[in-house]
C-alpha cells in the first residue's frame, strides 16, 4: 500500500518518481538521490520491494511498491527469500568467483538474461500501472533496470538515468561490450584466450538483449521510435554517474543526453546506529590503535576464505590494528576468529564505520569505493566480478587505494597489503575526496532538476 506521509506536499517542482530493483546495493544510493531531490523541491515517490520502504522513509520521501525483477537482495544475499531459480543462480556464481575473475564474468554472463531481463512485458504492465495512479512527469531509474527503461522508452515517459556502477556500464562505442572490464588493475591479468571467451559471451548477450527489446517494442509500442541497442538505451536527457569523472575515462557521444557526474552518493550525515555499535568502536579503539574495516559487499560476503585470510593476516602483521567484519550469513562460521581485536557481524553501518576507521578492505563495488573516497578512508581492493576491476584500475590509476587478485589470497600478502595501506595514505586520496566533496547527492539533484526544467512539457 502506498505511503504518503512524507514528500513535499504542495511542491511546485516536478513529481519525481525514483525507481529502484530490489537490491539494497542500489536501492540505498537511489533512495538518498530521492531524499536530495525532494530537498531541492521536487515532490517524489521512492518505487522498489515493499522491503525497502525503510529507505524511503528515512529519506523523507512517499513509497510506492514497485517489483521489477525476481530476484533480490535486502543486505545478505543468500538469506534474503527468492525463487528456487534465483537462488541457484546465487550459489554458481558464488562458486565461479573461486575459479577466478573471468570464470566469474562467464557465469555472470551467462545468467544475464534471466537475472536483467526475465518478464519485461509484466514489468511494463507494473510501470504502466504505476504511472496511472501516480502521474509523475519525471522517473529516475536504474540503468541495470533494463525492463523498467524498456518500459518507459515504449511508454513515451519522460525519464533521467541513474548509473550505478562504473561509466562503461553505458557502452561508449560500438565495440564497447558490457559484462567486458575496459581495463584490468596490475594485480589481475586475464589471458588473451580467456578475455576471447568473455567478449563473445558478452555479444552475443548483446544481440540477444537488442532482440529482445526489439520484440517487445514490436508488441507493446509499435509506433514508438525503435529502442535501438539495448545496453546502450538510456535517457535521451540526462544520465547520471554515480562516480567521479577520471580524465581517463572513455568519452561518451555528445549531443543529446546530459552526462553528469555526481562523484558520490553518500548523505552529508549518517545518523548514529546506536549505542551497541558505539560500544564495539569504543570497545576496538581502546584494545589497539587502529581500527580496519573489511567489507565485501552483499553478495561476496559469502568468501569466507577471503574474510580469514584478511583477519588473520591483520592479527599477525599489524600487531596495534583491530578489525570489523561484515560476515553476511557466513558469520556463526567465523566467530571463533572473534576476539579482544577482532568484531565479525551479519551486516555493519559501513558509511557510519567509515568516518571511524583507518582503511577499509572491500571488493571494489560502486559503492564501497565512492563511499571510501567521499570520507577520505584509504581502502585495499580485491575485485571479484562485474565492474568491480575497472573500478579498480581507476582507483589505483589515482591513487587511491591499492589492489590485490582474491584468488588464493594469503594471510601473509593480506596482512603486508594492509600494513602498508595503514603506513602511508595513498597519494591520490587527499585531492580527490575535496574534488568528490564539491559533488555528491545534493548536487546530483539540483543538476537532474535543471534538466528536467529545461526539456519542454512534450519533450
């Protein structure tokens, strides 16, 4: 049911309507977007999984239900309830990512069309629906929400896309394929056969989808302009990175679409998460010097193997560290490495623990790695899947964190790596988190909003 206790009611701004898939990973950042874009005046609705309503409240913003894929993950993947299929899926992947980084894109690869594109035609019904009771002028939307775009594009509805992950997410050129890292960090080189494979898995997934939305247009909007190649449909307006703007980064076409990069999308404040946490900072503060968080992610939480090398590799290299781990639902499994230095926890306020660490140790998602650079915290990277390893590369490009392949990870090379991260703040971090302080959600709002005035009520 929808909540609409919140919002600006009254507002002359244009009625926004957020959508989000139902993955706290994005839904998190999306729902902050929606909280800076009522601030600055529009009258907006938060769309996900009736279980990320939470967000939409703690953003001052309405809900809206709104489901757009099967699958789903509300903070740990593999204890959140989804399908037989889903969850399938969930554990070859988690496999692949043992067998190294390009067996873990295959796998990825190969699920796409499933995990990205399983009902489209449902979900424009559910759009559909939803633009009747709501009538936004304006939806932000999730560029890895392939069926809500599909949706809006044969709809004709005015939209602005949200980019979540790295800018190649977007394709910038015709060879440019997603699913293919544009670049690779030192610590991880592919053979050239391997990267063979992943390219011809990732276009065929590109004609695949492109035939896909095709057919769908064909069914649903017959008149409409037709979508074109489908990683690359996006807003004809604005289209929003959520990352910095690297001077290295591929150029995207100009004409058309304003390409903005908001650096970040972290709130100015994150509130306290309560007295038990305070404690357990308190707690590792007082017993050692310093303090490391070792995070990596929703999904990769689930390589425990990777979170035992990291802690034991701390213990026993870095003698005056403590840590805090985000077990996910690998955390009973994990607590005989509890101790006097060491917390292991289901889930952890990462951007609260953030403004209280020394580093971070996380895998490279979107994420994880703006979020470390809008708090200044310097961060060792061991990239797994997706987008992850051009992350990366841009990171250690600029020197802001380093990076080491997860495959077979030892407790010493862990322990090395984050005893030099602790003794030296890498070079780049200081002058890129005041270039990303400038940005960041409000900013992103304001830029969105002076584009949504712009375009022309029948644009």
């Amino acid at each position: 049911m929808e909540s609409s206790r919140h919002g600006a009611e009254g507002s002359r701004g244009p009625r926004i309507v957020v959508t989000s898939p139902p993955f706290l990973s994005h839904a998190q950042p999306l729902s902050v977007l929606a909280g800076a874009l009522a601030r600055a005046g529009g009258e907006v609705h938060f769309a996900s999984a009736p279980a990320f309503a939470p967000l939409a409240e703690a953003a001052g913003v309405r809900f809206a239900p709104l489901t757009v894929t099967r699958n789903a993950n509300t903070g740990v993947a593999r204890t959140t309830r989804q399908g037989v299929r889903e969850a399938r899926r969930l554990e070859e992947f988690l496999v692949s990512t043992r067998k190294g980084a390009v067996a873990a894109l295959l796998t990825q690869s190969r699920h796409r069309g499933e995990d990205m594109l399983a009902d489209p035609g449902r979900v424009l019904g559910g759009i559909r629906a939803l633009h009747a009771r709501l009538a936004p002028d304006w939806y932000v939307v999730d560029q890895l929400s392939y069926p809500v775009t599909l949706a809006l594009h044969c709809l004709g509805l005015r939209y602005a896309t949200f980019c979540p992950g790295h800018p190649t997410y977007v394709p910038h050129a015709p060879d440019a394929l997603f699913g293919v890292p544009y670049a690779w960090p030192r610590a991880i080189r592919p053979a050239e056969e391997d990267l063979d494979a992943l390219r011809r898995a990732a276009r065929a997934n590109d004609v695949s989808f492109t035939e896909r939305f095709a057919a769908v247009a064909r069914d649903h909007a017959p008149l409409a302009r037709a979508p074109g190649r489908a990683f690359a449909l996006t807003s004809g307006h604005a289209v929003l990175f959520n990352y910095p703007r690297f001077p290295w980064l591929p150029e995207h076409p100009a004409g058309g679409a304003r390409f903005l990069y908001g650096g970040h999308c972290s709130p100015a404040e994150e509130p306290s998460p309560g007295a038990a946490w305070e404690g357990v900072v308190r707690r590792l503060r007082a017993a050692c010097g310093r303090l490391v968080l070792i995070a990596l992610g929703t999904f990769l939480s689930a390589r425990d193997d990777v979170l035992t090398a990291l802690v034991r590799g701390v213990l026993a290299q870095v003698p005056d560290c403590a840590v805090v781990v985000a077990a996910g639902d690998r955390a009973p499994a994990l607590s005989g490495l509890s101790g006097p230095r060491v917390h292991i926890a289901e889930v952890v306020p990462q951007r609260w623990l953030l403004r209280r660490v020394d580093a971070m140790v996380h895998h490279g998602g979107n994420n994880s790695f703006t979020e470390c650079l809008a708090s200044a915290t310097p961060a060792l990277i061991l990239p797994f899947s997706s987008d992850q390893f051009s992350i990366a590369h841009d990171a250690e490009r600029a020197g802001l964190a380093t990076c080491l392949d997860p495959s077979g990870l030892s407790h010493d090379a862990a322990g090395a790596a984050v005893r030099r991260l602790l003794a030296e703040v890498p070079e780049g971090l200081p002058r890129w988190t005041r270039a990303v302080r400038d940005l960041g959600p409000d900013w992103s709002a304001r830029a969105l909003l002076r584009t949504m005035a712009a375009v022309p009520a029948d644009g």
